[in-house]
C-alpha cells in the first residue's frame, strides 16, 4: 500500500494513496501544484547549486554537509507522485554509493568521524524513507536497492557500537524499511539507536546535549524539547518502535511529552519551536509571536509524529493537532505559487521585508524565498504533499474514519466514498456513497466545532466534537451530511504566556487569521481591536474578516518605562477602523508586509486576560 | 592623565584616575575585588585554557580565533589598576609580535584571509586599548612599543585598501593611540575604516551584513542594529572620529542613533541586544523578557559609548543611562565574590538553572560561570571596573560634575571634595571641601529623582532633574547635600512593547528591582501583584522590597488557546502573599533560581497599560 506510515497493529489502518484521490479542492489543488511545480523548482535549484553534482563527483563539493538529504527528501516526494524525473535522479545518487553500501558525498574520505554535525545516518534516513515510498507506490528498482544495501551497511557498522547520529530521522526510516521489508535487524537497529540516546552517546556541544536530545534517554524526557525538528523526529521514531515491539509504556511515554508540549510549548498556530537559536522549543510558556522560529520542518514532523500516535491509539485529538499544523503551518510555507517558501512562521513581523534576490542565506524573512542555503523546508513541503492523501483517512475495525474534509474520493474495503465540501471556507461536509457496502463511516468533528450537526436517514442530529459516526448498509447515491460551525472565534491565551497577554487572536474554522499590512499601513504595532463580532469577506475564493480597531496614540517618549499613565497606552481611545484579517496560510502573498496573529485588545470589558474589570 | 577617554575638545574634561579616587562603598569595593580577585581569576584561568600558552608558541593552538583579545583586555585592566602582573604578561606577548608588527597567534600563516570573522583588527584594537592604558597609567614600556608597532603595521597594511574587520573596536583604539601619541595617521586610519564600512567593505554572511554593520555607511543609519557589541564599539570609534576631526553633522548623526535606540531598542536595565540569534538588536520594541540577550559586554560598549556622548555634548542624560547601565548591567554581570559571571542578562529566567562544573560552553544561564568558550564578558568587566574611577567625575568650564554618587575623594583644579553617601541605598548625598577654591559644583540629578533638594550655605532649595549647581568660593569644611528621593516606584511598559504588555516592575533610586524565586518556590509563572507601596527590608546592606501577591490558578488546559474564561487568568484572585523583591544587580548569587523584573499585574483598577477599566 503507498503510504508512508504502515504500522503492523494499532487501532486505525491507514488508507494509501491508491485508496484516497483528492480531486480540486484546498488540498487536491496544493497536491496538484506540488506535482507540477513545486517538485521541478526544487530539482532546478539543487542542479543549479550543485548538489545534485555531488553525486555526479563533480568537485569542488558543494552545499552543506547534508545536502545529500536534500535530494532524497525530493526522491521521496518524486515516488509519492510517480514523477518520471525519478529513475534518472536515482541512478545519479546510486553511481555514488561505494561497495560496501557508504553513501555519502561528504564524508567519503573520513567516514563516521563526527557523529554530532556529520548528519551520515540522518542522510541516510532520508535515503530510506526515499526507498520505502519507491517500493510501496512502484516496486523493486534501482533506488529501493541502493536503500537495501545501505540500511545493511548501517547494521553491519552500527548494530554493535554505541554511536548514533545528531540528528535523528534514521530511526523512523529504518522501522519503515522493516515494515515494508519484513527484515527484522532494521527495526533491532532502530530500536539500538533510540535505546543509546542520552546515556548519553554524543559529546557536549555549545547548545549542550539538550539539543539533539542525548541529555537524558528518552524514555525519561517530560515534554519536548531542544532542537524542534531533531526532537519530532526522534519520537516519531520511538513511536514506530514501541508500535512494533509493542512497548506499551514508551508509547505512553511519547503521548505525555506529546501532551506537555501541546499544553505548554505549542503556537496557536500548531507551529512548533520558540527559538531561533539552537532552532529549538522554549521553556514552558515561552511562546514569543515575533521570533517565533516555529520552522516549516518541524511542522512536517509534527504532523508526521500526530499521524503515527493517531493511527496507534485513534485518539482524535491528534488528528485535531495535525489539523492545525497542516491549515496553520505547512499550508502558510508555500507561496500560492508553490516557487516560494518560509522557512520560519512566525506570528508575528513587525518590519515589512526587503525582498531577497536569489538564494536565502538564513532561515528567517518576511517574505518568501525561492530557495535557502539550508534548503529542507522546501523538499519536506514536496515530500508531505505528495503522500499527503495517505493521512486524510484511515480504516478502523468498524469502517472508515476521515480525518480532514477536502474534496476527494476514498475506497475503504467495499465502500467507495465521494466527499464534497467547500472546507475549511465553508463547513457544510457531504459524504456520497459511490459504491455501496457496509460499516461505519466516522467523521472528525474537530475540538472547536460545538454545535456541529450530522444528518443521514433523513434524520439531522447534534454531534460533539470527537467523530461524528454513521451506521448502515450504504448503497450507491446514500449521503451524510456533517455541518460544522465554520464562523469566527475570539481567542485568548493562557496568562501565564507572558507574550501574550493582554492580546486576542480571530479564528475561524480550522484557520488562523492575523492581520497583514502591506507597508505597514497601517502601523500594527499601534493598534489596538475590539472583539465585536467580525465582518466577512469572501476574496479571490478565501474568507477575509473586517474586525473594529482603534490606533494606540503612542506618546513621544525619550524612554520607554514610565511611571503609570507617561508612556503610551493600549486603550485603543481613538478614531474607531476597520482592521482586515486575513488566513495567516495566505499572508505574504502580496509583497513585503508586517504581520501579526494576535492583537493588543482594546479597552472593551473583557478584553485583556491581564486585567479583569468587573 | 590617565583616563581611557581623552578627547581633545568637548564640553566636558575627564578627571582621571589620579584625580578621582574610590573609597568604601558600592563602587569602591568593586574596584577594589576587581583588582584584588577579578585580574588574577581570569588570568589563571587564561593561562589553564592555553589561550596565553599560544604567544609562548605551545601548540596546537588553543582557543578561539579572538582569544588574543581575551589577553589584551586583562592587560588594559592590569595597567589601570596598575597590576604587579602586567610586565611578565606582556612580555610573554611582545615575544609573538613579528618583526613588521603583525601579531596574531591564530592567523601567522594565513594573515588577513577572513575578514568577516578572522578577528584579527579586532584583537589590534584591544592591544592597542591596552597600550594606552599602559601608555598614560605608566608610561612607555615594552607593552607601548608593542603597540605602537602594531598601530604602525595597520597603518602600511590597511591605510591604502578597502578593507575593515568583521568586528569593530580598532577605529576607537586607534583614535585614542592618536590622541596618546599626537600620531595623526592613527587617527586618519580609524576614519578610513568607519567611512569604508557599508560601501560594503565585507562578504555576506548568514545574518546578513547588517550584523557587523556592514548594511549601510554609518551616517545613513536611524537607530543602532545588528550586533549589539560590534554596533556600539563602533558608535564609541564614530564618537572619537567625529570629535577629533571636529564632525558636528557625524556627531549629530550618533547621537539620533543613540536616542532612537534608547526609546525603542533598550531594556529596563539599560541593557542592549534582544536576541541570542546573532547577538543583535532586535526591532523596535522587541525586548522580550526570557530571550533577552543583554549581553555584559553590550552593556560596557553602551557605558563606554554614553561616556563618550557625554564629554562631547555635556548633556546629562548620556549620564542617566550610564548610570542605569552602571548599577543594572555591569554590576549584575559578576558574582559578589569577583569569581563568577552573567554573559548573557536575560530579565526573567523560567526555569532555575543547572549547576555547571567548570566552563561554560554557551552564554546563557540563570547561575554564573567562572569561565567561558567566549570569555569576553569577564576580561570586559574586569578592564572597566578598572578605570571606572575615570568616570564618575568631570570638569567643565566652570568646575566639577560629579556624575556617579558614591564615595570617593575628587580633585579638580584647586578643589579636592569628599564624596560621602550610602548611595544608590539612600539618597543623601554630602560632598565635603576637603582643599578649597573657586568653581561651579556640579552634582547630577537623575530623571527619576523629582523633589531633589540641595543644600548649602545654610540654604536648602529644590532641584530638577539634571544637573544641582553650587557656586562658590569654596573652604575646606564646606559641604554640599544633596537629598535624592530613593524610594520604590512602579513602573509601567510603552503599549508598544508586546512582550511587557499587562506587565508592571518596581524600581528603586537607579536600581531595577527583580522577583528571584529560589528553586522556583513560590512559581513565578503564577504570580500577579499589586501595586501598594512595597515595604523596605535591608538584608546584607541591601534595599529589599515586599510587595503583595496573588497566585494565578492555572487551568488544568491540555491547550492553551481558548475562548475567553477557559484559560487561566493573570487576574490574581487567590489568597495574597508577600512577595520579595531583590535589587536585580545581586540576583543569581543564592543558588539556581527563576527571576523576574516584569511582573503580571493583578486586577487593580489600572494594572494593565493593555486595558483601562475607568
């Protein structure tokens, strides 16, 4: 089956993307613009930079030392969507590979001698997960070999030290690979190298250990943290080790960090990673929307780790996460274009950008880059689209369960489902039976959607947030209607997130909203809004909301800190406007810009949670 | 004279060191551990880390690419102090010095190939700081004639090319070399390097070029950006340039950069650089709490650049943010044992900091550490608390200012006046005639201090903020009181700063106030307080405060984000309790802590800058 994620047991059974077909819609237009265009930019750029040349020999090697990465990550999204530029790029990568199974364009001449920054194991991961998508959407060829012969170097050379790898990936690549290959040393070897982590295996570095999470095992860790992406990665790979060993207690383990990090260290957004430095989660409740890093990536593998404890528990909530990570931050990545991307999403950018000319030498920016010195987000967003039919639905012991609303047709054992929804816009589901069998059909009622309805049988009912399920023998032509209140929603964060307080944020359905200024006119930092229910506006297809501000009248002071009433205030007394807000996925679409999710609230009665007035 | 500042013209003259003479007290007993336990630690540990090792040739090399600077730092700070140490030290680096004067440990081989980050003028400029402290505390030496050969070198190397260093100091060394020798090439150098620096004179790098300032020339520049120490050496070199080559428009130019940087771009404390990423500023009103770099060594740069400011302009507000810098930066940095040190100044800290066993590979942390990989911050302290002396007086055309209150014996001209306070604990500032004579006496005012009075000749009259003025025919035994209002004042955030919002701090004559939770106990996360007055302790000759608490009762919420009343609340409902406020410069010296100097207004009719509820 052509899914990246294919769990020997667990409560759901994922659905491949033989079983789901988008068809025009939010995602089946993302889907098919990735096919298209986004795959072919990014292959262009890493001919141009050279990083396919590696594999060619060409010298001087150019990139950073995990190029190689990069290039499997797009040999990834390429087998996900059967692109005919893979054999080509495959057997540039396999004329590489040395005899004993190295593969690496880097290291050839001093293999293994830097563990912590080498990135050899996590390049090789990526290669794996290349290889496991070629076998499951096409078969045996040229590329799934090379994947074989080097998952077989790796145990040769690591099933029996202590070593492992500064950043993790190999791990979730290997149990895949012994999903898909029934050879049970991958997993031992996967297994090895979680069980290694913080005893700890790697040296100290200026970060500290922290950062590639080798300061304690994991099986000791609380909640998340260090560097974003290495930590997502990693637990999704002990998630697949404890699903196929089944470790029962280190599945638990994983759900509680999980639940740590979403109480606690987790963007509004479902962004992740509140430090530009070291790229890593903040301390609980350091949650800043101006230097939010919140890295494209990590959403990847935020989403990658919610679909694996989704399909091993079938707990909701997860698929409720990995909802507002794919609206909030891998939709937001990609331009409309899908030529550009943000590496980092912040929630807020209080200086329109200079628009960059070329390559993107650092990860932040206000502005879209065509493409990055460290180029990942990129290749991640190609490789998440093009298998992201697989994570739409999945099959549970009593029938289907589908997870996001986006048109697309779905065959689960006899059934054949057709669903038509004008989601996330509007939130009116209908599910048509195409072809008729039986079992339950379950629909997600996401956590926000109080007051949703199904109807079937000519019978309308309310339904809570959780899933929305419908019994029967379905024939040809039978619908479901699931509505869910799509309108828009005041927020207000937790006090103890000290970025935040005083301020509100719009959501509406499963979309963020934030407010964007082209030139920063107006000034956002000088505006204050008052809750009243938002307008809305229906343009070039998305819902845009008109909500009240009134500008703050900063006081010209020479410095900032005043006694009580000197300093400027965010009463918001002035000259009542109207203040637009967009979908944050679509921000920075319409050149250089400030930006910000939440919004100083004005002196309405309720309006800041650091003050009460009643 | 011997004072690291000397201009030539300028309102004000410096009193130097043997002029102005520390006695007991907050000041004077830093001075006197800095030179008594501050020079020798970082000696010892320079030599245990073979960073002086690498100018007796031991090799490999130890250290990094700066390290040199590290030495030449602690040779400035043992010629102010007129160190026993200082000959050996610096005949160990006379013998690294090449016969054309070239001296570097780390680049003999490959001289001038990295500009960006090689460091190498980098560390001329601290040599040559060195020098003139050696130059004007002693006299010529071995250690001078080392200078003036390196000056000499830089001049036939760089006076005919385009090129500058990645990390500005050189251009302010170089104009005080000129101003200690009459050398005009010297001073013809340093201006070459200022003008050429944003022509570019650099490649570009990750940060981009505007984080060694490298973005624009320095007179098109509004406010101060990119790597707050580099930005700030380099403002103090275009200060020095400006003054000598007589530059109204530059000088004007720095100070419009100074001011807009004070208004938008500085901490509480003073402190300067908003971010660990790359050291820098942040944006205008982007001075987040928790990621608040606020490095020591900005703080110097800051303190030295104000000084500069001041005996160029006489205006006294370049002496209020020095002070602020003074008592809530510089002397937080050190441990109250001498031995210990913040990097980085963060003005809240989330989670108490581990205990760290020897050198510190990072510059963060909530405890000191004796040692750093960049070892900056204590050499930076230990060479101005040297020579502070030379900052707390000047002479004007009409007689003395003192700027700095604290007990000390100044002599300028005829007069020799004692200084007697137990500032900045009490106000009450006595300044006894000790030789008599005619002149102006100045003493500062600080902006908070509204109700001054000063008194003599039997009269006592009010006094604004500024400067209070004595004239006279003075005998000895005359005194001058000064009576400043140090009491306890809240104060409240500009709306415009997102991260303070709702947020109030307690403040105390100069001194920035902080809650410091021991082991986290009371959880500082959780507190909101009241603003009554806070009740005076004193502990261990410190001011500590009492404030009135309330706990915030979290909501047990698996997500943060919820319509309003979900969450939990900054409100402070809960049973009051007493909260300790200490002065933030002696937090960090009980053992792993949490601190913070914002602190979650509770719901008091005005708590909130983010609501008004009349």
């Amino acid at each position: 089956m052509a899914s990246p994620v294919l769990p020997s047991s667990g409560i759901l059974t994922p659905l491949g993307l033989d079983a789901v077909r988008p068809e025009p819609g939010f995602w089946g237009d993302r889907i098919a613009l990735n096919r298209e265009v986004t795959i072919a930019h990014c292959q262009e750029w890493m001919e141009r930079e050279g990083w396919i040349g590696n594999f060619r020999g060409e010298r001087p090697r150019r990139g950073r030392e995990f190029s190689d990465s990069e290039i499997y990550k797009l040999l990834e999204a390429m087998a996900w969507a059967d692109h005919p530029a893979l054999p080509e790029l495959a057997a540039t990568v396999a004329r590489a590979q040395e005899p004993d199974g190295y593969l690496n364009t880097r290291w050839p001449d001093n293999r293994y001698t830097d563990f912590e920054w080498g990135h050899e194991l996590y390049c090789y991961g990526h290669l794996i997960q290349a290889g496991v998508a070629r076998l499951r959407a096409h078969g045996e060829d040229e590329l799934t070999d090379v994947v074989r012969r080097a998952a077989d170097h790796i145990c040769d050379r690591f099933l029996a030290t202590t070593e492992t790898c500064g950043h993790p990936v190999v791990e979730m690549a290997l149990v895949e690979l012994y999903r898909a290959t029934g050879t049970e040393r991958y997993l031992e070897m996967a297994r090895r190298f979680i069980d290694r982590r913080g005893l700890p295996a790697l040296g100290d570095i200026e970060f500290g250990r922290g950062y590639f999470q080798d300061d304690m095992p994991v099986r000791q860790a609380k909640v998340f943290h260090g560097h974003a992406v290495r930590a997502l990665y990693l637990a999704s790979g002990v998630v697949d080790v404890a699903v196929e060993t089944g470790d029962v207690e280190l599945l638990k383990t994983v759900e509680a960090q999980w639940e740590s990090t979403i109480a606690r260290r987790t963007y509004l957004t479902g962004g992740m990673g509140s430090r530009h430095s070291g790229e890593s989660f903040g301390e609980d409740f350091e949650l800043p929307s101006d230097r939010a890093y919140s890295e494209t990536c990590a959403g990847v593998a935020s989403f990658m780790l919610a679909h694996r404890l989704l399909l091993a528990t079938g707990d909701v909530r997860y698929a409720d996460l990995a909802e507002r990570t794919l609206y909030n931050v891998l939709a937001t990545s990609p331009a409309l274009d899908g030529r550009s991307f943000f590496y980092a999403n912040p929630l807020q950018v209080r200086v329109p950008a200079e628009p960059l000319d070329g390559i993107n030498l650092a990860s932040e920016g206000g502005l879209r880059s065509p493409w990055f010195t460290v180029s990942c987000c990129p290749n991640n967003i190609a490789r998440t689209f093009a298998s992201l039919p697989a994570y739409l639905a999945a099959a549970d012991a009593s029938g289907v369960r589908i997870h996001h609303h986006t048109p697309s047709e779905i065959r689960s054992g006899d059934l054949v489902l057709r669903v038509e929804t004008g989601y996330p816009w509007s939130g009116e589901v209908t599910v048509r039976v195409v072809e008729g069998g039986t079992g339950r059909i379950s629909l997600r009622v996401p956590a926000w959607a109080d007051g949703a309805t199904i109807s079937h049988g000519g019978v309308r009912r309310p339904v809570s947030p959780g899933y929305a399920e419908a019994e029967g023998a379905w024939r040809p032509g039978d619908t479901i209607g699931l509505d869910l209140p799509v309108t828009s929603r005041w927020t207000v964060p937790d006090a103890r997130i000290d970025a935040l307080r005083g301020s509100v944020a719009v959501e509406r359905g499963p979309l963020v909203y934030c407010a964007e200024s082209v030139a920063d006119e107006p000034p956002l930092a000088e505006v204050a809004v008052r809750r009243s229910a938002p307008a809305e506006r229906v343009v070039d297809g998305a819902v845009e909301l008109d909500v009240e501000a009134a500008p703050l009248t900063p006081a010209p002071a020479a410095w900032p800190y005043t006694a009580e009433g000197n300093g400027s205030r965010a009463a918001g007394d002035g000259e009542p406007f109207t203040l637009r807000l967009v979908p944050y996925h679509r921000w920075g679409n319409r050149g250089p810009a400030t930006m910000r999710v939440w919004l100083p609230a004005a002196n309405d009665s309720a309006s800041s949670e650091g003050t009460r007035c009643e």
